[in-house]
C-alpha cells in the first residue's frame, strides 16, 4: 500500500469499493478511518497537511475506546456500591443488547436488522454517568468523615522520612 497521508486518506487495510451514503468509504474489510487511533501533529511527510502541533491527535475511535473503558470504571465503582441501582441505571439506558435481539435469519445467525433500543441522545447518556458519579462520590466522600490519619511530626518520622517531614514543615 506505500506510504499513506492519513489526513487525505484514512484508508489503511482492505480495499475501497464504493462510497455509501452512511458509511462512507467501504469495502472488503474497509471503512473510512480503520486502524487509525491516532493522527500526528506535525506530518514531516505531508508537510502541507501538517497542524504543526507538538504531539499527535487522538482520532474518535480512540477517544470512544478511552470513553467505553471509563464507563466501564464508573459501573464497577458504582455496582460495588450500589448494584441495584447501578443495574437499573443500566437497564435504562441500554434495554436490550446484542445477542438479547436474536437474528433475523435462522440460517445465517451472524447479523440483524432492527432498531436499536438505546438512546442516540448524549444527554442521556450523560445523566446516566453523572447518577453514577453521584453514587460513587455520595459513598467516597461519606467514608472521608470516617477516616481520621494522626498528624505527622518530626518526631515520629525516621531519618529517612526527616526530608519529607522538613518539607511538610516550611
């Protein structure tokens, strides 16, 4: 395939075949922007597409992977508190996924043509993180009242601490 400017062509494996009107670029094991996660800053190959920034971009599919993996942290907090709720939340915002769907034909079990039962809204799915940040936080923040630490003094650090002790003491 040679050397690609991933700013003018996301096109990265698999061929082009046609242009589809919600797809986009498709193909044989193609989509626009496939394997890409990250875009450089500062293109030294493609000087005239180059941002100039110091550092690379994140593309979407990576960002939506960093978003999937936080979500998936927001639940196993909230679940650990809460799992009624937690389910519930989830039950809410997803009702029915995948596999929960069936198939369309018996014969061929590997796709599915339906609507889909999850709201396309991201406020929505914003409320849902925030009810589950209110959950973890409402829990973290009542253990903080419990947790009582003894100050630390001079007199209580050993010399290796003593540098540590200063700092804290200016």
């Amino acid at each position: 395939m040679g050397q690609t400017n991933v700013f003018q062509t996301a096109h990265t494996f698999g061929s082009f075949d046609e242009v589809d009107g919600v797809l986009g670029e498709t193909g044989w094991n193609h989509l626009n922007g496939d394997g890409v996660l990250m875009y450089p800053g500062t293109d030294t190959r493609y000087p005239e597409d180059s941002y100039g920034v110091m550092g690379p971009f994140a593309s979407l599919r990576l960002k939506h992977w960093r978003r999937g993996i936080q979500d998936v942290d927001y639940l196993r907090l909230a679940e650990a508190i809460s799992p009624t709720r937690t389910a519930e939340i989830v039950d809410e915002t997803v009702p029915t996924v995948l596999w929960e769907y069936g198939v369309s034909d018996p014969e061929d079990p590997t796709w599915v043509l339906t609507d889909i039962s999850w709201s396309t809204d991201p406020d929505d799915w914003e409320a849902a993180r925030a009810e589950l940040a209110d959950i973890i936080e409402r829990y973290y923040s009542s253990l903080s009242h419990q947790i009582h630490l003894p100050a630390v003094t001079r007199k209580m650090c050993t010399s290796q601490d003593r540098s540590l002790a200063d700092v804290a003491h200016r």
